[in-house]
C-alpha cells in the first residue's frame, strides 16, 4: 500500500495536499488546534514532466510520511487506509488525463503562434529586400542623371569661362566610358516588365551585371587612376580667385538644390560608386530567404563586385608605383649652368633641412627612422649590382683579349715550310681556330652573355635612383610627420615617401630574386660555352691526331711534354723580358748642353759626380733663398734637406749662388756621352759595305744573292759630288743593323748579277716584312 501511494506521489503532485487534510481531521478527533498550512497550488497546473528518481524518493518523500507527528497515523484502521490510497490514485488519473489534453492545446497554440511568426518575417525580409532593390534602382537613376549633368551643363558652362581654363577637357574625357555602361546596366532592367518585388527581377539584374563586369571594370579602372589629377587641377584653380569664383558660379547655376562648392563634388561620383555596389548587393543578400531562386547569382554578383573592388586597386597602386619610378629613375646630365638656373628658393630651403636633418642623425641630436627590412634589401641589392659590375667587367677584358688574339693571323704569312708535316699541320689547326671555332664561340658569348650582362646594367640605374630618392623623401617625411596639421604639399610629400618605400619593399626582392637567378643562369651559359668550345677544338685535333709528333704519346707522356714545353717557354719569354727591361732601364746619356758646359766642369771641381742633378722643369723662386731655375740647368745638391729638416726641399749649388729648390724636380745626371766620331750627315753619299752573302742566304734559305746589302759609314773625302739619295731614318739603338739595298754598281760580279727575279722578290718580301728596309732599287 505504501508503495502504491509513493508510485502516485511521484506522478502528480497534489498528494501532499491530501495528506495535509487527513492530519488536520485526525488532529480534530484528538482535540487538538493546528495552524492550517498555507494552501498549495492545484494539482492542474504544476504538472511534474518527469518521476523522481527512487533515491530521492527514499531520501525525501519517506521522511515525510513517517514524520514523528504523525505517529497516530499508524493507529487508525487498515480500512480507512485503504479507502484513502484509493481515492488518492483515482485523483491523480484523472489529472494526468486533463494534463495530456492541456499540453496538446498548448503544443498546437504554439505551433500555429511559430507559423505566424515565420510568415510575418518572411513578409519582413521580402518588404526589406524589395526596399533594397528599389535603393539601388533609384541612387543608380540619380548617379546617371549627375554623370550626365557633369558631362553636359557643367563642362560647357567651364569651357566659356573667360580667360580659358586649362586642362578642363582631360577631366571629362573618361565620363563617356562610365555614362554608357551605367545606362547599359539600368536598361536592362527598368523595361517596365518586371517589378522590384518579382523574383525575376533580381535574377534579371545579376546576370546583367555579371554581363557588363568586364566593361565596368575597364571603365572605372581608367577614370580612377586619373582621379587624382582632378584634385591637382582644382589646388591650382584656387590659387586663382577670380576664376575660382567663376568656377563656383558655374555648379551653383547648374544644380542649386545641391550646393555644390567645388568640382570634386560630381566627379568623385563614380569613385563613390564602384565602392557602393558590394554593399547594396550583400545588403540585399541578407534579406533574401535561402529558398529564393536568384540567391545563386546574388553570392556571385557581390563576390564579382569585391574582386571588381580589388582589381581596380591593385591597378591603381601599380600605375601610382610607375608613376613615381618613371619620375625619380630618370638619370639627367646636366651642365653646371643648368644646375645653377633650377636653383630656386624653395629647391634650397628644401636641401638645406635636408641636410640638417642629415647632420642631426649623424650627431645623434636626432633619432633616426630605422626599416630593418628595407636596409637587408638595400645592402643585398647594392652586393648584387657590384658583382653584376664585375662580372661585366671581366666579360668585356676575356672579349678583348680574345679579339687581340684573333687580330694576329699568323697563318697569313708565307713561312716557307714546304715538305715539313708538322707545321704544316699546326699552321691547319690555327686556320681552323681562328677562321670558324673562336669567331662563332665569340658571337656567342657577345649575344648569350655579353648582352644580358649590359642589359641588365642598364636595369640598376631606375632601383639606384630610386634608392637614393627615398633617403631625401624619407628626411622630408622625418620633419613633417611630428606635425598635426599637414598643408597639401606636405602631405603630398608624405604620400610620396610612402608610395617609395612600399614600391621598394614590394618590387626590391623581386628584382633581386630575378637578378640573381639571371646571373646564376649566366654562368651556367658561360661553363656551357666554354664546355662546347673544348667539344669543338678535340674534334678538330682528332683529326691531325695521327700526323703530329706527339700524337701516340700517352696522356701522361703527352702531359709531361706539354708542361716541360711550357716551362721552357716561359723561361725563355722570362728571359727576354728581363733583357728588355734591362735595356729600357739603363741611363740615356744625354749631351751636355753647350750653355751649361762650363757649369758642369765648375761642379765636378767643387762636388762629385753623383752629386750633380739636372733640373727637370722650370722652377720659379718664391721665397728670399729659393733659387729660380729653369729646365736642363746643372746644380749639385749640397744638402737633402733644409734648415728646418724637411726633406722636399733641397739645398744646392747652381754655380755660385746657392738656395733651395724642390727635390721633385730634380733628377741626378747621369754624365756626358763619350766622345766618338760625329754622325753622318744625311747628304752624304754611302760607299758599299759588303755583307757576307752566305749569312743572308743561309738565313733565307735562298741562293746567293746579286745585291748585297750595305750598312752606313763614315763618309770619305771625296773631290766629285755625288748626287743626293732619299734615305728613312735610322732604327732605335736597341734594334740591330739594318739592311739597305741600293742600286745596282758596276763593281758587282758577274755571279752575283745572274741571280733570278725570283730570289730578288722573296729577298725583299722579307726584309720588308721585317721592316727594315731603308734604301731603294733602281734598275
């Protein structure tokens, strides 16, 4: 029975109710005044969703059943218990049966509550998407009629403003452009067919819009880069006030409902536009269900009009950054008059805080503005232009050298190897190397290197430039940026510098990742060159392989004897130079001038030789004990130094009178030439001097000769005259004895006359070649 009363306990709650009135009639059988306890709610309307767990039954609900209170409870009669459990569950049934029917009406009521309210939000989103729609229609209309009011009135109203403003057509010319697709995009859809409410409607917008994309891009793209010059137009306008006022008038008198005070007001119109329409178009597409058959082409129309949005941008920041590289990568030549005629007030205000700003920063008065970033890029790329420079550099000395080489062709020259096979072959070789092999391998290392190389030097000039540039805007943008109120120069300026510096920090490392890739592929070009040259020159020596001496030498063999060749070659070559150098250092004994004779004999007396000096240039006394001397005078150095130590100044005896001159002016004298016979007057005749014939010819390989080559002498007393013979000048010092050939004598004998015309020209081909030939033949 308990356990009955606690299942129905637990499904409704009013048996706590019922059991309050069973102890309020036990307490008035046993005489006893309780205070009523405060009334509960009905059982009706405080349902319990779902029973207690068995625990809080336990813990719970038994405490109060079998409170101590209660405890004549347990008195009374099983059958007055029973009857009490009954009516309990049969009172709890039938409140669970109401409750049921109660929370279906309830569910029902809030079913039909939601729909209403769902349908009340749709009616809200399509009245607040149709509103949207019509926005866009109609500021679309008004932004037509404005275009076409700027585009009409108002620039013909500018164009009778007397005297006539500049530049007033170039600011129009691109509004036809933006008129014509705007008026494309509403005709499409404002044909009266369809209402902004209709479905169709929308979709028949998007897909214009998605049609005309392409031409609204152009034509915005264009209009906005040229914007700004809008602006600079109207600053130089308003520095004219009397056609400023004139301008003023014209846009009040052609829209005077709007007020308009300046020319930017119509024409940032289209800048405006362009920006608008992703956000009417995502306004729209908020308020439109996902049910809607044109919310595919909606999400596609705005995503179209954001990137509409960025590539305009992206076209306007790259023409900007060109803008200011074709401006400041200029390199100008000018002349010292030119410099001095741009000189201005403003041009030198403008460098001096320059340079004070520069001198702060070097001070420390100053802090200065540090880019980490920028710096890494400028030291890379000033590391890459030296090492393109050097490699240009080098290119251009091995082209030079390898056209010296090219310019000797020794196989020209007749040798007279008939019947030798070695060199005969070597001479093969080299008329192969010089005629096909290294012609074509320079063309190619002038095209493939040489010229890349120079391109990409002329390329370093616009970074450099550019470079330098940004250090002067960078300490214009230093003293203007601590100002709170910049005046449109200034921030110009400051729109400058930072337009640079983000062209260099975006475009800097991409030049320098695309230099070095070039140079690296140069190289490789270079090595395959060189590689395909060492191709060509082994095929050409397989081919005289077999006829050379050293041709069936091993490699090892063969490379011992080139390197003992070499080695010898080099010993001799370092011999002859040493010789040469020999010669060429030894001292020319110039002769004692007539003048300066006598002072050279007074010197030896007093001085030795070694101390006898001839001044090498003129020398113009300054002071009270400097001496003036002049070019080729003899003085003896008496002391090497003044009397104040120093060293560059020397002390010395000019025959007589002594004083200072300077050290680097005077040059020792070497002594007079020993005396000899005097040289021979050109006029006078040359008498024979024999030349052993069997030298020249053993030399020449020829057969002796009938002329017999003489060398000049002294000329002999002689009581005729002899008749004048045109002779060259002799050869250097160093050069041996030349040969001259004269006429034929009659002294000549009859085996020498017998020689044939054919001996005579070889004999002259070399000596010519030679050039050493000084006199002529006669017949």
């Amino acid at each position: 029975m308990f356990t009955a009363a606690a299942v129905s306990f637990t499904r409704t709650f009013p048996l706590r109710g019922n059991w309050e009135t069973l102890r309020l009639e036990r307490a008035e059988r046993a005489g006893i005044m309780e205070v009523p306890p405060r009334p509960q709610p009905p059982a009706l309307l405080l349902p319990l969703d779902r029973p207690l767990m068995p625990e809080l039954l336990q813990d719970h609900i038994y405490e109060d059943l079998f409170s101590p209170e209660d405890d004549d409870f347990f008195g009374e009669s099983d059958s007055e218990l029973q009857d009490g459990n009954t009516s309990l569950l049969n009172m709890s049934i039938c409140s669970q049966d109401s409750f049921i029917e109660l929370k279906e009406e309830s569910e029902e009521s809030e079913e039909a509550q939601r729909r209403s309210e769902e349908d009340k939000l749709q009616e809200m989103k399509a009245q607040r998407q149709k509103l949207a729609v019509q926005e866009l229609l109609e500021s679309e209309r008004n932004y037509l009629r404005m275009l076409r009011l700027s585009y009409g009135t108002i620039q013909e109203n500018l164009l009778r403003i007397q005297p006539p403003l500049v530049n007033v057509d170039s600011m129009f010319e691109l509004l036809p452009a933006v008129i014509s697709v705007t008026s494309h995009l509403l005709n499409s859809v404002d044909d009266g067919s369809l209402q902004p409410g209709d479905p169709l409607f929308l979709q028949s917008f998007c897909n214009s819009f998605l049609a005309l994309s392409s031409h609204i891009e152009s034509a915005y793209r264009e209009y906005l880069s040229c914007y700004s010059h809008v602006t600079q137009w109207e600053v130089s306008t308003k520095q004219k006030e009397a056609l400023w006022d004139q301008v003023v008038r014209v846009l009040q008198s052609a829209a005077p409902e709007l007020k308009a005070s300046s020319l930017s007001f119509f024409l940032v119109m289209p800048v405006q536009r362009i920006a608008r329409y992703p956000l009417l178009l995502q306004t729209i597409k908020g308020h439109t269900e996902p049910s809607h058959p044109a919310l595919g082409l909606l999400q596609e129309t705005a995503r179209t009009s954001v990137d509409i949005n960025c590539r305009i941008n992206e076209y306007k920041r790259i023409r900007e950054f060109r803008e200011v590289a074709n401006k400041y990568k200029k390199t100008e030549s000018l002349s010292i008059k030119d410099m001095i005629n741009r000189l201005n007030t403003h041009s030198i205000f403008k460098k001096t805080a320059r340079l004070s700003q520069q001198i702060k920063h070097e001070t420390g008065i100053a802090p200065k503005l540090v880019d980490e970033e920028f710096d890494s890029l400028e030291g890379f790329f000033y590391l890459l232009e030296k090492c393109i420079l050097e490699l240009l550099e080098n290119v251009e000395t091995y082209l030079t050298h390898l056209q010296v080489f090219l310019s000797c062709k020794t196989e020209e020259f007749d040798l007279c190897l008939d019947g030798q096979r070695e060199p005969i072959c070597y001479k093969e070789i080299t008329t192969a190397l010089r005629q096909w092999i290294l012609p074509t391998f320079e063309k190619r290392l002038r095209s493939l290197i040489h010229k890349p190389l120079c391109a990409l030097r002329d390329l370093l000039v616009g970074p450099r430039n550019l470079i330098r540039k940004r250090l002067d805007k960078l300490l214009d943008y230093e003293l203007i940026e601590a100002k709170s109120s910049l005046s449109y120069e200034e921030q110009a300026a400051a729109n400058t510098y930072k337009t640079m510096n983000t062209l260099l920090l975006t475009e800097l490392p991409r030049f320098n990742t695309v230099s070095l890739q070039l140079i690296w592929r140069l190289l490789g070009t270079f090595s395959c060159l060189h590689r395909d040259l060492a191709s060509d020159m082994t095929q050409l020596f397989q081919t005289f392989a077999t006829q050379l001496p050293h041709g069936a030498l091993s490699p090892s063999a063969f490379w011992e004897w080139a390197e003992a060749a070499v080695m010898h070659g080099m010993k001799n070559l370092q011999r002859l130079c040493q010789t040469v150098e020999e010669a060429l250092s030894a001292p020319v004994a110039t002769p004692v001038h007539p003048c300066w004779a006598l002072r050279y004999q007074q010197l030896c007396l007093k001085h030795q030789k070694e101390r006898v000096f001839e001044v090498t240039a003129g020398v113009v006394g300054r002071g009270e004990l400097d001496l003036s001397l002049i070019r080729g005078e003899l003085v003896a150095v008496v002391s090497e130094r003044d009397s104040r130590g120093d060293r560059r100044r020397w002390l010395v005896d000019a025959g007589g009178k002594r004083g200072y001159a300077p050290a680097s002016k005077l040059r020792q004298y070497p002594g007079p030439p020993a005396e000899g016979p005097p040289p021979p007057s050109p006029l006078s005749p040359r008498p024979d001097c024999r030349l052993d014939v069997k030298q020249l010819s053993k030399s020449l390989d020829l057969r002796p000769s009938s002329v017999s080559p003489t060398y000049p002498c002294p000329p002999s007393p002689s009581p005729s005259p002899s008749p004048r013979v045109h002779t060259k000048p002799l050869a250097p010092p160093l050069s041996p004895a030349v040969p001259s050939f004269q006429s034929r004598s009659p002294l000549l004998s009859s085996s020498e006359q017998e020689l044939d015309g054919k001996a005579k020209l070889q004999m002259l081909r070399a000596v010519a070649t030679d050039g050493a030939v000084t006199g002529r033949a006669d017949e």
